[in-house]
C-alpha cells in the first residue's frame, strides 16, 4: 500500500522524491521481558531463579506476562516494576489472577468522602487458574505507579511477595474522561482505590519490606543483588 511521498534531504547519491511502499500488518509491543538468573548454592550447585521486567500494564501485558511466566522456572521469581508509570486496571487484574489463588480481594474503591467499603471492588477471578504458586520478590522504586501499586501491594497484603527497592509513586487515584458538548474533554479523578488491607496509598505510595537502591556508579545491580 502506497501511503504517501516522501521528500528526501538532500542527498549526493540521490536526486529528487523517493516513492516508499510500506505494507500494512499487526506490531506489536514487547512490553514485558524475562530472563533465567543463576545463584550458587551448597554443594557447588546453582539455583535458576526466574526474572521477569514489566514495562508498562497495556492491552497486551497480562497475555506476555502469561507467555514468559510459562518459560520460567517454578519455585522463585522476580517481578520488576522499576520505572513502570502503571497503565490498565483490567491488565493488572488478569496478572494478579495468575499469581493469587482464586477468589482473594484485590481492590476497594473510595468514593467522595465515603468510608472505604466492607465489598472488594476487584476480586480475583477463578476463570484463570494460577500459574505460580512459588515465592516471589518484587522490585519498585520511586517511579512505580498506579497499576505497578497495585500489584506490588496486593502481593504483599496477601504475603505472596516480599518487595525489595525504593517506596513508590504513590497514584492510588482513579480517573474517567467526560466528553463536552463544545468537543473538548473534561478529566476528572472520581475515586480512590484501597489495597486489600483497606491501605490508601494515594500521595504516600508503599513502603517496601527491604529499602535498597541502586548505585548507578556501580556495574552491579544492587536491587536484584539483594532480591537474589
């Protein structure tokens, strides 16, 4: 498919307009990485943990998360959410359902000045079973937020994580776009959220259980130094 024509910088190799066809097709995004780490133990050995980076909680992220989690080995992982703004609410429920047992509250929605409610607004769901049932780690630091909150909390409320690195963001709000009759767009913060222990986070973020950062002086790692 023929797009358009692009006018080339001048070039002593090439003269005039250079006609580009681009065809057309689906991209996309790895948002999400992983790797296998190796610790030596007793007797010369060495243990595979599983390292798993998620960049961002978008449309895809909770169906990557469930193809690099299947690769990896069972019995530890680390989850890396340094540096992840947040994203989807509906991601970051599919990927909690694939590290919680069914059926444990995820959610509790504040609204206005009421009392944060005694009814989840999220649960997890039973349609996916759980993948990992091992021990997790999960690295944050002052960048991550929102959606990267609420799995880092709703691990460590359930003790399923222990969370290593620097406190969070602290964006425990939620928001909803209104269109306007004059076509513009009015965005509003209609609710804040609550951890599964009835926590607000929003403005004070989550303190992690181990407090270390990383040198960037340094080769080392030191926050999955410590997490290892």
């Amino acid at each position: 498919v023929v797009l358009g024509i692009i006018a080339a910088p001048p070039d002593p190799l090439r003269k005039g307009l250079q006609e580009i066809t681009v065809t057309r097709g689906i991209v996309t995004q790895q948002r999400i990485s992983s790797t296998v780490l190796e610790v030596p133990v007793a007797g010369g050995t060495k243990q595979k943990i599983g390292y798993l980076k998620i960049d961002v909680f978008a449309d895809d992220s909770a169906v990557q998360f469930e193809a690099h989690l299947r690769k990896l080995p069972p019995e530890k992982l680390i989850i890396d959410v340094r540096g992840n703004g947040g994203g989807r609410l509906s991601e970051i429920d599919a990927v909690l359902d694939r590290l919680m047992p069914p059926g444990l509250p995820m959610l509790y929605m504040k609204i206005r000045h009421d009392k944060v409610p005694e009814e989840p607004y999220m649960v997890s769901s039973a349609s996916v079973p759980q993948l990992f049932s091992g021990k997790i780690v999960v690295l944050t630091d002052g960048m991550s937020a929102s959606a990267s909150e609420v799995l880092a909390g709703v691990l460590r409320d359930h003790k399923l994580a222990t969370l290593i690195g620097e406190k969070t963001y602290g964006k425990g709000s939620v928001q909803n776009i209104f269109p306007l009759l004059d076509k513009t767009l009015l965005k509003m913060t209609t609710a804040l959220y609550a951890l599964p222990s009835k926590e607000l986070i929003d403005g004070k973020g989550i303190e992690p259980d181990i407090k270390v950062s990383d040198d960037p002086a340094t080769k080392e790692d030191e926050v999955i130094e410590k997490a290892l």
